[in-house]
C-alpha cells in the first residue's frame, strides 16, 4: 500500500515539474520574441546611448569641478623685475611669505612656464 502511495506521488510530481518546465519554456520563446522585434531593439539601443549620454556628461561635470578647485587654488604673485601678476600653484608658491623668492628666479621661471603653456595650447 506504502510503495502505490510513494509511485503515485512520484507519478504526480514528474507530471507537475514536466508542465511547469514547457510552461516557463513557452514563457522563454515568447519573451525572447518580444525582445527581437525592431523596436525592442531600438529602445534598448536608445537607452544604451542615453546611459553613455549621462556618464560623459558626469565626467564632464566631474572635470569642470577639478578645473574650477584647482584654479581656486593658485594665488596671485606680483613679479617685481617684470611688473606683471603671476598666477602661482601652491607647489610653486616660496616656503615663508617673507623671504623674497617669489621676486626672484622663481617668479620669472613660473612666469616663462606659463607663457609658454599659453603658447603651446
């Protein structure tokens, strides 16, 4: 009686495991058509193209702020042999305030290097 109630079960459960199998195969194919007709394929290149859209424009975005810190921080330095304002980097800026470097070789170095960034861009 146990081993009829065991393969009864058994037969019950292939069949329901085999009809939900060529169920969710017949669900597969069908979504698998609905992704392959032009305008599937069209909207997903559309979103493809706005994703990249949105991560150049981020990069962008992401450049302009480092240019505008940057900027922020190089400090103006009057050149005392030429007369002219230097716009100094903090790597470039002397070491004490009170000693006069930035009149100096260092100035007209940093102000040659800038004229010829100008030149060269």
């Amino acid at each position: 009686m146990k081993s009829r109630y065991v393969f009864t079960a058994g037969v019950a459960l292939g069949v329901a495991a085999t009809r939900r199998t060529r169920r969710a195969k017949v669900a597969a194919r069908e979504a698998l058509k609905a992704t392959l007709t032009p305008s599937a394929i069209a909207a997903d290149l559309a979103d493809a193209v706005a994703e990249i859209g949105n991560a150049v424009g981020s990069f962008a975005s992401d450049v302009r702020q480092g240019a505008a810190n940057r900027r922020a921080s190089y400090r103006p330095v009057i050149d005392n042999a030429a007369g002219s304002v230097l716009m100094l980097s903090p790597e470039q800026m002397p070491a004490s305030p009170s000693t006069s470097a930035p009149f100096g070789a260092d100035a007209r170095d940093a102000a040659a290097a800038q004229r010829q960034d100008r030149r060269s861009a």
